[in-house]
C-alpha cells in the first residue's frame, strides 16, 4: 500500500495513477476532498483522505483512518508543498511558518508514524519531492526556499537511519516547470519541451521506490534536456 500527500491535478494525479498501475492500493492525503473523490471514482484503487498535512490532528487522523482500512503503508511519497513568494523584508513571517509545517514537520510526523512498521518488516520507500530551493536561496524565496532545504536535509537525517534498516529514502529535486494548465498561462510562448511532464516525474518515483538495494539513490535531480543548470 502507498500513500501520497499533495494530490492536486498534476504531479500528485500522476503519481497516483503511476503507483495504482503498478499494483498499488493508495491513499490519497490532500485538502480538496472534491478532487479525491472524483480521482477515487476514477480508480478503484485509490482511496480518498482529505486532510491538511500542516495541521497534526489532522493528518493523524487521516493516518490512522488508512491503517485501519488499508493496513501499513509500504510506500510513502511526501509531495504536499507549501510555498509563497516575497523576499525577506516583505513575507509575513506567518507563511514561513505555515510552509514549514506543511514542508518539513508533515515530513516529519509522517515518517514517524509511518517508519516503524516499515523497519519491523524490513522493507519501504519514503519518497519526497523538491525543486531547486533545496539547495540555492532566491531573493524572492525567502518565505520558501528555507523550508525546502530544511526538508532536505530532515530527509538525509532519516535516510542515513533508515536504510541500514531496509527502508530506501530519496530526495527528488526537479529543476523545471512542471507541465500544468496554470503553468502554460504563464508562459504561454514556451515550447512543449520547456515543461517537464507529471507523468515522466511520477515514473522517476516508481523507478526510485523500485530500485534494487545495491544501487539506492538519495539525491535524485530532473530536468528537461534543455534546461539551464
């Protein structure tokens, strides 16, 4: 079983859709309960959980409500994400906050809820999307950037205690726009290959949670081919 935080209509979708074909029953956490039921609808096989990450009651609720119904999660891909725009003198510091609950410590309260059924069977995955505020501070990401890193390096921390346990965590840091209706509007004049496709993200996490123990990866970076890097 997996679950997946953040199911909005792109990456979080494809995930979804990627995992279910590969034989996964997965719960979906999100806040938009509409988009749940209507993807839940869609695929059997995934089960709706509408829940805010950011808050703790809540997501607790959600994750006791999936182990009760769907048992212990073998897969885990965090791709929930809080962010805002503004640099240092102008966010307020409520948002920085806020985008570290749902950043950093859901990261944190899921891994700890979820990591120890997956160390007493000796196996999982716990996958967490990123982008390129992990590792450099724009001015005008200063309510976002340092959540991202410090979810970064959170992941590491729980990488370098999980594995020798059996339980593979990865980092994937995609450097690129993401292919989305919004995204196409602000940019209305980039070509297809611009963008980076959610499905081709959603195959790189099923290929990261399907790599043989002798040849795991943490750090994980897409980028279309034209990218600038």
């Amino acid at each position: 079983m997996a679950i997946v935080t953040g199911v909005g209509p792109g990456t979080g979708t494809a995930i979804v859709r990627q995992l279910a074909d590969a034989g996964f029953q997965v719960a979906m956490i999100a806040r938009n309960a509409e988009r749940l039921s209507a993807l839940a609808h869609e695929r059997p096989d995934a089960h709706a959980f509408p829940a805010d990450v950011s808050n703790p009651d809540a997501l607790d609720s959600a994750l006791d409500a999936i182990r009760e119904r769907l048992g212990d999660a073998d897969v885990l891909v965090h791709n929930a994400v809080g962010g805002a725009f503004g640099n240092f003198l102008d966010i307020d510091p409520a948002v920085l906050q806020q985008n570290f609950q749902t950043n950093v410590m859901a990261l944190l309260h899921l891994a700890r809820k979820l990591a120890p059924a997956m160390v007493k069977k000796g196996t999982g995955a716990i996958v967490v999307t990123g982008n390129t505020s992990a590792i450099r501070g724009k001015s005008q990401f200063a309510a976002f950037a340092p959540t991202k890193a410090a979810q970064r390096i959170l992941a590491e921390s729980i990488a370098r205690e999980l594995g020798p346990q059996g339980v593979h965590v990865a980092y994937l840091l995609i450097d690129a726009v993401i292919d989305l209706e919004w995204t196409r509007k602000m940019q209305p004049s980039a070509p297809d290959e611009f963008f980076i496709k959610p499905a081709d993200i959603a195959a790189e996490i099923l290929h990261i949670i399907h790599q043989p123990r002798s040849a795991w990866s943490f750090n994980v970076e897409l980028r279309p081919f034209g990218e600038k890097w």
